[in-house]
C-alpha cells in the first residue's frame, strides 16, 4: 500500500491539462463488446479502475491494442463466454463498479450476462435495482444468486424493444439500458434518462457504430434497434471532475492557475457553483484560468439573505462527485454554507479528518454538513489521514496542500483509481509531494 508525504502552504503555478473523463471511459469501451468490427478509442486515462476493466476485457477474449498513450483498438471478434462463469471473473468484477456496465453490450450481443455485485467506493448502498428491472422489460430473465450475490440475466430468443421509465435518472442504468437495446427488436424509449455529457458521448460513438439513437441530450432517448454494429473511431472528453479538482486547488493554495482545454460547453453548473463560493473561474478561449486568491474568497448569501446550500443534482447540476471538493474549499472561505449530498449516504464522513486539521465542519446527519469557514485567517493543520474513496481522497490531498507542513495520506491507490500520475502532474505545477 502507497501513501503520500505532502509539504503543503506552497503556492502553485503553471498550467495543468484534464485527463479522459473516467465515467465516460468506462463505458465506451464497455460498447466496443457491440460488434466485431475493430473500435478504436482515445483519450483513454491510465487510472486503476479503467486499466481493471481493459484487463477483464482482454480476459473475455477482446483483442486490445495500444496505439499510443492513451489511445486504443478493441477487437470483440472472439468472446469467451465461459470467463463469465469462472470464480476468476467473480474475483476482478466485484472491485470495480464499472463492471456493471458490462452487462448490457454482452446480453444484448450474446444473450447472456453474469456480474458479481459490484465493488468501487465506500459511499453508502448503490443499488442495481434500475439496471435489472428495466432489462427484464427488454425480455431478459433475471436469476439473482444471494449466496455468492451474483447476478445473470438471459435472453433465449432476443430483445425486444419496450418502453421504460426509469424511477431514477441513473447514469450507468441509462448507459446499461441504452447499449442493451440498440441490438434489440423494434422500438425503444428511455424516458427519465440520465443526459450528463458521457450518455451524449456514448451515443454519438453507438450512432458512428451504425445504432439508431435519437433525442440525444433530453432526457428521452428513443432507439431503433438495428441487426448488427460496425467499427468506429472515438474521443473520450476532458474529465469535468478532474477540471472542478484543480480549480478547488487553486483557490485552496491560492495560486493562479491554467486548466488546459476543459470543453466548456460541458461543465454544466460546475463553474457557476464555484463562482458561489467566491472563485473566479475565468474563461480564456477552451482553458479556464483561476487567478490567485490573495485575499482569499467570499461565499454568497441567496437574494434575501439566507445562506447558500449547495447540493448535488441530475445533470445539468452540480456533480455529486464534486461534493467533496466543493466542502474542502468552503472551509476556507469567508462565510458560511450548507452541504447538501443527496444521493449517498456516507459520502460526508471523510469530514472527520478535516475536523481534525481544525476545519470548522459540522456533521447535521449522513447528508448534510454546516461549513464556517476559516477565511484563512487559520489555516488547517497538517496530520496522518486515509482515503477512503476516490473523490474524498483528492479532497484530503487538497487540504494538505493548502495546510502548513507535512501531512501523509495513506491508502493512496484510492485516488490512483480515478487520477492518472497524480503525484507527477502536481509536482509540475511545483507542489512538494512524493510517494512512499
């Protein structure tokens, strides 16, 4: 196990590019399992989680090719559908969330799909309910195993095309749902779908393969299903939530710096929610530069008064993944505010260390924290600390930046599985960190 020395207070400069969007990977190259025909995909990060699912892929039979970094052929020519049984496929799946997604392209191509019950971060329960219900309106026959809490879905003579509305905007429901009925009979709506900028990606690369999908960016995706899928070439976008890390980072360290090529026209709220908490995030063609902070920043109140909440929503809104950065740079702003997470529920109690390093944080209940912050007229203490997940480990790392001294952070592969050579980029921009 890895962690981190961090010997923070140091101002940062420079300028820093966004990796691949994760989310987005891990679906697109989930949909490469659509055809036989060679797709090829870049933009790709080098992140645990998405080398996980490139690794069970080439297990299943996929033929993987590098080109360059970050850039790669998948061939599905040649599946071995037998992996999917073996208690080694059971052992790689269930650490990764992503693997769910998985079950969509194999059932709708093969008719045959087998998960364990995917693993991935400690945030509170993320039910499947969404995925299998919906594919069972497809045609498919669901057998849960609750010993082994394996889930296999068939389909003896196909999909069909049905109508589905969906009891929650879920991201990977709607992008299982979607690749599951491209390939099905008839016709297929998807009301209530998820629309965040990865679902657009995902059909504009089902739509190059040859798929019938309209109403792309609403939340009602209608699909004609089609006999077979061909290749297609492919670019994963800038990460979003990588992008709303940096800028966290900036304003903490009260540094200026440039976020390279960030494709403004999908962030969504992201930048706005920041500019509420008193950062400028300034626009420069593609690029968003974040002066430095000298004199710190101030959150807004709403109109007549009252203090500002910021929670989470379906895109367009505010990320949940972004939650935690959002937390980590109120606690040094002047004023106060209310986080709001709504959708896990133990996403907030990474709060505890920043309490710990002095942060003024209180816990209201599972979703909800009260921040006054310190408007850095004391700053936070540097300490030992563990990751718990992905998203609070980049904000614990942030706050040890931003903090007078030396601080570990341990469990560090946590945050290796959603940013690619974290400890590399960050010295680029003349941060002291180093792993052990």
């Amino acid at each position: 196990m890895s962690s981190l020395r961090v010997r923070g207070g140091i101002k940062l400069s420079g300028e820093i590019t966004p990796q691949g969007a994760k989310n987005e990977a891990l679906q697109v190259i989930c949909a490469t399992l659509l055809s036989e025909i060679d797709v090829t995909i870049s933009n790709i990060p080098d992140i645990i989680d998405v080398n996980k699912l490139i690794d069970i892929l080439v297990k299943l039979g996929v033929n993987v090719t590098k080109l360059e970094k970050g850039k790669f052929t998948f061939n599905s020519k040649n599946i071995d559908l037998d992996y999917l049984k073996k208690g080694k496929f059971l052992e790689d799946a269930k650490s990764l969330r992503g693997s769910i997604m998985l079950v969509g392209p194999l059932l709708s191509r093969f008719g045959f799909a087998s998960i364990p019950r995917p693993g991935g971060d400690k945030i509170g329960r993320r039910r499947l309910d969404t995925h299998f219900i919906n594919l069972e309106k497809l045609g498919a026959k669901l057998d849960y195993n609750s010993i082994n809490k394996t889930y296999s879905v068939y389909s003896k003579d196909g999909l069909k095309g049905s109508s589905i509305l969906l009891d929650e905007a879920s991201v990977t429901g709607t992008a299982n749902i979607l690749m599951a009925s491209v390939l099905a009979e008839g016709f297929t709506s998807i009301y209530n779908a998820a629309c965040e900028p990865y679902i657009q990606q995902l059909c504009l690369l089902l739509n190059n393969m040859g798929a019938k999908i309209s109403g792309v960016g609403s939340n009602m995706l209608e699909i004609e299903g089609v006999n077979i899928l061909g290749g297609a070439k492919h670019k994963v976008l800038p990460d979003m939530i990588e992008i709303g890390s940096w800028i966290g980072l900036a304003a903490m360290t009260k540094s200026n710096l440039r976020i390279k090529n960030v494709s403004w026209q999908n962030l969504g709220q992201i930048p706005e929610v920041f500019r509420k908490v008193g950062i400028s995030v300034n626009r420069e063609d593609d690029d968003i530069v974040i002066p430095a902070h000298i004199n710190g920043y101030k959150i807004s109140n709403y109109i007549d008064g009252s203090i500002l909440t910021i929670s989470d929503a379906p895109w367009p809104g505010f990320s949940p993944d972004l939650i935690s950065i959002v937390l980590v740079v109120a606690t040094q702003a002047e004023g106060s505010t209310l986080i709001h997470q709504k959708m896990f529920e133990s996403r907030l109690f990474f709060v505890d260390k920043l309490i710990d390093m002095g942060a003024k944080i209180i816990l209201c209940d599972p979703h909800r924290a009260s921040v006054i912050g310190h408007n850095f007229k004391s700053s936070l203490k540097p300490t030992i600390m563990s990751s718990p997940d992905i998203r609070a480990g980049i904000a614990l790392l942030i706050a040890a930046l931003s903090a007078s001294g030396e601080s570990i952070i341990q469990n560090v592969e946590q945050i290796d599985r959603g940013y690619e050579n974290i400890v590399e980029r960050l010295k680029s921009i003349g941060a002291d960190i180093e792993r052990f």
